[in-house]
C-alpha cells in the first residue's frame, strides 16, 4: 500500500508513467469510466477548499466510483476532539482510499501511519501540496511539451505558500530548470528550500519586481498572499496587493511565456488578463481531475 505525502514520493519515472496515463484519461475516458466501480473514496477536509475537494470527487465519479466525506472539521468529530490517527482508523473502515487536508502540518502523514487505505495529502498546513504540483506538472507538460529546460518565475508569497514549496521541489529534479523568485522580502522562498536549490547546484534568483523578469520567463506562477497564514492582519493588508498582473505587465511577457496558478486568486491577477491566451489557470483545473483520476487508479493499483 502506498501514500502520497509529498511529490517526492514518486520517482521521475513514476510520474513519466502517471502523466502519460493522466493524458490518455484525457482522450479516452470512456475508457476509465467504470474502472473504480464499487470503490469508494473519502475526502476528510479539515480546511476550507473549492477545487482540491471537488477535483478529487469528480475524479472518483468519473472512474465510476463513490464519495464520502466531510468538507468542514466542524462537522466532524474533530469537534468534539477525536484525534486525526482515530479518524482515519474510522475513514478505514468505510472507504478505500482518502485524500485529507488539515491546517496542521504534517497531519496527513500522521493520518498515513495509522491508516490501511491509502492516504493523500491534499494540502497540510504551510507545507506541501502534491496533487496540486501533479496538476502544475501534467499542465506545463501538456502545453508546454516538456518538463526541462525553462524558466519559471514564481511569484507571490514564497515563504507560505505550500503549492509552491511542492512545485520547487519537485521541478528541482528536471534538468534545465532555472527559478526566478519575486517576492516582497518578508514572504521570501523559506531557508531550507533556498539551502536545497544551493546544495543541488540548481539556477535561481530572487527578485521584488515582476516587471523586472517578466521579459524572460517561459512560465510565470502566480500565488495568492494567504490571509489564514498570516500572524497578524496589518502586515497581511500591506502585502496583499503587492503584486497585481495586468495588462501591462502580459506586454512585458513573451509570446509564449504560460500564467498558472493554483487559485483561488484574488487580486493579483486582474481579471482582464483571464483573455490573453497564455493565461491557462482555468485549463489547469482540468488538468487537475485527470491526474487526480490517474493517481486513484495508481494507488488502488487499477491502472
Ligand atoms: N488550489 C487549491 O488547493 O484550491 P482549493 O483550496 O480551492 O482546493
């Protein structure tokens, strides 16, 4: 039985196969439609979430499979205080597989090592997001034809955002990666991912203005300033805004050069860039379901 905590969790070559299964899901659903019949799926959602939840239902439906869950710790027994090791015991018993997001770091795989069905981390706390990366991944492979040798600029809050500790570390074993970093300075890239990106050698700056690097990117990633991590809400407001593509900003962007982001958005991309045609964060939900239906069909071992 296997788990996915963390992107990492699965070699290059496994992801090789996992893409190419994600793309033929893609051509060919019909084909999937009814490989998880008699399966059932829990979500347990300690932590609000629009696209990770759903994303991971419409997955199960579509493999012909069923869904059980809650979407709000508070209407769990986690309210009355029931541990996260006793819930999945519990989870065990009534599904097959369970994705688990939970503000808690690590909770996940605490939820794994008591579990006897396997267990996805759909986003824990500040620290990784590895369905979210599977879907940054299989969306710049589809579209961009390739997952080496590019530039990506990743911009936002660096220091929290967990969809962007997951894609570092995991774009961080294709050669030719160069990372450019833009970020206010209090929401820099965390000190063990920049001594990571060091110690393997790999090509990275860190930048405050977009403008800047705009010219040069191949793949810009765009990140929310998140409200639910932060200390205190003054320095929240005046980060928030920091960073607002528009279109004058596109202007400075190449031809070619992709917008992802793992959304929600809420300001810093403005709407009227939801047009251009390198904005493709909406494509990138959909990609969303076809790995997340990929990655069931590989832990149930149906693929
Ligand atoms: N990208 C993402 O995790 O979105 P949700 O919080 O809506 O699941």
């Amino acid at each position: 039985m296997r788990h996915l905590m963390n992107p990492m969790d699965f070699s290059v070559e496994e992801l090789d196969r996992l893409f190419d299964l994600a793309a033929d899901i893609e051509k060919n659903p019909e084909k999937y439609a009814h490989k998880c019949t008699g399966k059932k799926l829990a979500t347990c959602f300690y932590e609000p979430s629009t696209r990770t939840r759903l994303s991971f239902e419409t997955a199960m439906l579509n493999l012909g499979g069923s869904v059980i869950g809650f979407s709000d710790a508070g209407s769990s027994s986690a309210s009355k205080g029931e541990s996260v090791s006793d819930t999945i015991r519990v989870i065990s018993c009534f599904a097959d597989i369970c994705a688990m997001r939970h503000p808690k770091e690590g909770a996940p795989m605490v939820a794994a090592s008591h579990s006897t069905i396997p267990v996805i981390n759909a986003g824990d706390g500040g620290h990784q997001h590895p369905t979210q990366t599977l879907t940054d991944l299989l969306t710049i492979r589809s579209l961009k034809g390739r997952l080496d040798n590019f530039t990506i600029g990743i911009c936002g809050d660096l220091k929290f955002g967990r969809t962007v500790h997951s894609l570092v570390n995991a774009l961080s074993r294709y050669s030719g990666i160069r990372f450019v970093f833009i970020s206010p300075e209090e929401l820099r890239i965390p000190g063990y991912l920049r001594e990571k990106l060091w110690d393997n050698a790999l090509t990275f700056e860190e930048v405050i203005r977009l403008e800047d690097v705009m010219g040069k990117l191949d793949l810009l990633y765009m990140t929310r300033v998140q409200r639910e991590r932060f200390f205190n809400e003054e320095d929240y407001v005046r980060l928030k805004d920091f960073y607002i593509l528009n279109k004058d900003k596109m202007a400075l962007a190449k031809p070619d050069c992709l917008i992802l982001h793992p959304l929600p958005r809420v300001n810093e991309i403005s709407v009227e860039v939801d047009k251009d045609p390198r904005a493709v964060y909406f494509k990138q939900v959909q990609y969303g379901v076809y790995v997340r239906m990929a990655l069931i069909l590989t832990l149930l071992d149906l693929a």
